[in-house]
C-alpha cells in the first residue's frame, strides 16, 4: 500500500497537473534561437578555479539576424562584430552573462567581462569571453558545477557535444566534467507556470531547461 | 430503445469513471510523458529550424528541389512549433472547453488564427522592408508591439466573457424558480430521441456571438509568427519573397493542423463533461449555472494569462541580444 507520503506526493502531483493545465503557459515557453557553448574551466596555479572562458557559436538565425543589421551599417566587418560584441556583452552584464556557477549549490559572484573576441565561422557568429568568479573555488575541496542559460529560455543554450568542457591552468589534467542534461519534472514546470500567473512573467524558466555541469578535481 | 440508450449510456458512463481512475492513478508517468513530449517538440523545433536556414542557403544557391523541400520543412515546422506551451493554444483551447460552441466553429478558429498569424508576419515584414529596409532590429521591435496588441486583446477577450458570464449566472440566481425550471433537464422525458440527455440548448450558454469569434481570431492571430518572420527577413534579403511567402503559408497550415487537434479535443472534453453532468444532475438550471460558473472560470483563466503574457512580452522587448 502507498503511505501518506506517496498519497501526499500523488496529490501534489495531480494539483501540479491541474494547475498546469489551468495555468498560462510564459509568452513563447519556447526557444526561437539557439547557441552551442563549449568551456574552458580556467584554473589558477593553486589549481584553483578561476573563471570559465566560454565560447558560444550562435545559430544561422541570429547570424542573419545581426547580418541584416550589418549591411545596413558602414562599418567594416570586423569593426561592426566588435561593436556589435561590446554592445551585447554591455547587456548581458545584468543577466551574469547567463552564466551561473555554483558551489555547493550557491551561487557564486561573477566579475564584468573585459576579454572577448568575435567573428564568423561557417556562415555562424561566434563569441568567446572570459567570465572570472569574485574570488577562486578550490574543485578539490568543494562541490562545483556551472549552468549556461537564457533565464526567459528565449535562446536555449547547449554544450558542443563533441569534447563540450575542457581545462586549463596548474592540475588540469585531474579536472574531469560532466555535463547533465536537464530533467524538467513536470510538477516543476507546472509550479513554475502556476507561480508565474501571479508572480514573474517566465523568468525562470530557462533554469529548468538548462544543462548542468558538474567539474570535479582530483 | 429507451432502455437500450441508457444503457449504453451506463456503459459508456462506467467507462468513462474507469478511465478517469486509471488516470488518476497513472497521472506521474502521465506528467513525465508530457514533459518528454515538450522536450521532444522543442528538439524538433530546433532541428526544423536548423533545416530550415540550410533550406534557405540552398534556395540562394539556386538548388531546384530547394523550394519543395524548404515547404515541406516550413509545414513540419508548423507543426512541432505548435506542439510546445505558447499564447493561441491557450486561449483558443481555454475558451472551446468552456464555452459551448460547434466542431466546426473550433476548427475554423484554428484555422484562421494560424493564417492570420502567417499573414501578419508576411504584412510586418513587408511594410518594414518597404519602408525603411531590412532592419532586423525594427522588425523584432515592431513584431513585440503586436505580441503586446496581441496580449491586450487576450485581456479584454478574458473581460468580456467573464462579463457574459458573471451576468448569465446574475440572472439565472434572480430569476430562479420563476420560470428558469421550465426549461429544465428532460431526463427520458423526450419522445425517444437522442438528442436531449443534456441540457437544453437554452440552459447552456448560446452560440458564440460574432464578436466573441472576431476577438478570439485576433487576440491569437494579430501575434505574427516568429519562425515565419525569420524565413521572411531571410527571403527578402535574397530575393526570393515568393518562396519565403510559400513557406510561410506552409507553417501556418501546419500550426492549424495542430491547433485544431487540440480545439476537437477541448470540444470532445466539453461534450464529455455535458453529458456526466446529465447523468448525475437532476435539474437542468442547476447544470446551465455549472456551466456559467465554467464559462467564468474559463474568462478569469484567459484574462491571468493575458496579463502574464504582457509580462513575460516586456521581458522579451528587454532581451540582451535582440
């Protein structure tokens, strides 16, 4: 027989349904772009973490979109990728350059991204930037794990499959990462579109898709 | 026959209670199925999306089949797209399961939102095009006020039916006893036929008016399509307007496919529940207020999801890299 605390969990999950069904869905729950990261976790000479360097290689979509922009500018190519670049890292400064990194499960603070560089491969645009942590996290003595993502999930961003995460600095070579994809329970989802109708308009739903990154050092 | 129509009725009542425990109890793996549908919907949407920019470069590069297939991905892209939680969906679902209205009044609404989804993004893009050139930036700022126009009519559409509603249900409570019974429920009361185990047609909520249909239409279809925006700024730019407007028709008749499988279903749902309630109900005035009580909870839903809607549209207009 179920005990009271799966017939809790049961009727908490069948409010989670009703409320799902009853509740508006975010403008656009759904990703119109995408981005491919790949990461390099930088490591200090304690072998330290010190920050990521992430390289992200926006679709075809976004790069039409910005292509458009460009022609009707007069700047040369590479002088309107760098502004272009300044303009949208400027704006991403708020947003933590969707990049969260946690320890032990709590946030860490994140520097203003001054090192960036731009340009386009394959008809993409890419861009890679350096986001330093507030202070270095020791891997070996902390849990450590890291999420890239659009908190309105307007833009879904995923790892590069091939060889997503890789490592540099002193002990690079015992720094292993894996990267977890998202499991949106459905009574997260539902919670998260209930809260939303009197709460935030969606802005957490880009987390619950996100991937998550577990770095670990020996 | 009498008989024989009741007690197919029971069956079909037996079945229907048996269903629902079965659901009840299966609702976890329901949930988890769900969520791997949207997941696999969004994968799609992606990989449509992906196909879709290659089908664009191959039209520029004057590849004969280009045009065949770049439809042909827009159509599945319509589909899929559809698949996922958005604003036209929810409304139009919201408002057939709570409001009484025929099949075909459903499927038409599907139908002719996605259209005019498709054909405000062709109009959007065009008079920007036309105007002032290719500004990307301009077409997404533009596209954003007609979501928030789009929204605001979800808004007044939610007032409006929980007007109509508030106001049946006014009347039903003042007028009770004076008349409202005569047109009750005729359990068996009819000359064999099949058609009065509900309801009557006046307990319920008449046919949607003129204006209700109208507000619907545009509250879903004045939001131009994003996709179709996407394909139509990349059309322009390389002189192929008549494919890309190809295109666009192909997602909305394929967003229409999904959204009016989902409009017979919230009609097959409300039918479903009409004809429980006349089973168990005694007396039809009771079942119409039931019915008002739905309708209003069904404009409260719409009229929430509209302000939420402009909510999470403002975020948007704000989005670092647009």
């Amino acid at each position: 027989m179920f005990g009271i605390d799966d017939w809790h969990r049961r009727i908490t999950g069948h409010c989670g349904l009703v409320l799902l069904f009853l509740s508006a869905p975010p403008a656009d729950a759904h990703p119109h772009s995408w981005i491919d990261v790949r990461v390099e976790v930088m490591l200090d000479s304690n072998g330290a973490i010190s920050g990521l360097e992430l390289y992200w290689l926006f679709d075809e979509w976004y790069t039409v979109y910005i292509a458009e922009e460009f022609t009707e500018s007069a700047l040369a190519p590479t002088e309107y990728l760098n502004s272009l670049a300044r303009q949208n890292l400027a704006n991403l400064a708020e947003y933590d350059y969707f990049t969260k990194v946690m320890i032990n499960g709590d946030p860490v603070g994140i520097k203003d991204v001054t090192t960036f560089d731009t340009g386009l491969s394959d008809e993409r645009l890419w861009l890679t930037f350096d986001v330093l942590l507030d202070r270095p996290v020791d891997p070996q003595a902390q849990t450590v794990s890291y999420k890239v993502y659009d908190p309105t999930y307007y833009i879904e961003i995923l790892h590069i499959e091939e060889n997503p995460v890789t490592f540099s600095g002193a002990g690079a070579h015992d720094c292993a990462a894996e990267v977890v994809d998202a499991n949106p329970g459905f009574e997260a989802v539902a919670l998260a579109s209930a809260l939303d109708i009197t709460q935030t308009g969606g802005d957490h739903l880009g987390e619950l898709f996100a991937q998550t990154v577990k770095v670990s050092c020996r | 026959m009498l008989l024989a129509l009741s007690r197919i009725q029971m069956f079909v009542l037996a079945c229907t209670l048996l269903g629902a425990a079965a659901l009840l109890l299966q609702l976890d793996e329901l949930g988890t199925l769900w969520s791997r549908t949207i997941e696999f919907a969004i994968a799609m949407q992606r990989h449509l999306q992906l196909d879709l920019a290659e089908a664009m470069h191959a039209i520029r590069a004057g590849t004969a089949t280009a045009l065949g297939s770049l439809i042909g991905l827009g159509f599945l892209y319509g589909v899929f797209h559809a698949v996922g939680p958005g604003h036209g969906k929810f409304v139009i679902t919201t408002y057939l399961a709570t409001h009484e209205s025929r099949l075909v009044y459903g499927i038409a609404l599907s139908f002719l939102a996605s259209l005019l989804q498709g054909i405000t993004a062709i109009i959007l893009v065009g008079s920007v095009a036309w105007t002032i050139g290719r500004a990307t930036r301009e077409i997404h700022q533009a596209a954003i006020l007609l979501e928030i126009a789009s929204y605001g009519l979800v808004v007044l559409l939610g007032l409006y039916l929980i007007w109509g509603s508030a106001r049946r249900l006014y009347l039903r409570t003042t007028s009770h006893g004076s008349g409202a019974k005569e047109h009750g429920y005729h359990r068996h009361a009819d000359s064999g036929c099949c058609h009065a185990h509900g309801p009557s047609a006046d307990d319920l909520a008449a046919e949607p008016s003129v204006r209700e249909f109208v507000m619907t239409l545009l509250s879903v279809g004045l939001r131009p399509c994003s996709g179709s925006i996407l394909v139509l700024i990349v059309a322009a730019g390389t002189g192929h307007a008549l494919a890309g407007m190809a295109t666009v028709a192909a997602i909305s008749i394929g967003t229409g496919i999904t959204v009016s499988g989902l409009a017979v279903l919230a009609n097959r749902a409300r039918r479903m529940a009409v004809f429980l309630a006349a089973q168990f109900g005694s007396e039809g005035s009771k079942i119409a207020g039931l019915f008002d009580a739905a309708a209003l909870l069904g404009g409260i839903l719409i009229l929430l999801s509209g302000v939420t809607l402009i909510k999470a549209a403002q975020a948007i207009a704000q989005h670092p890299l647009f």
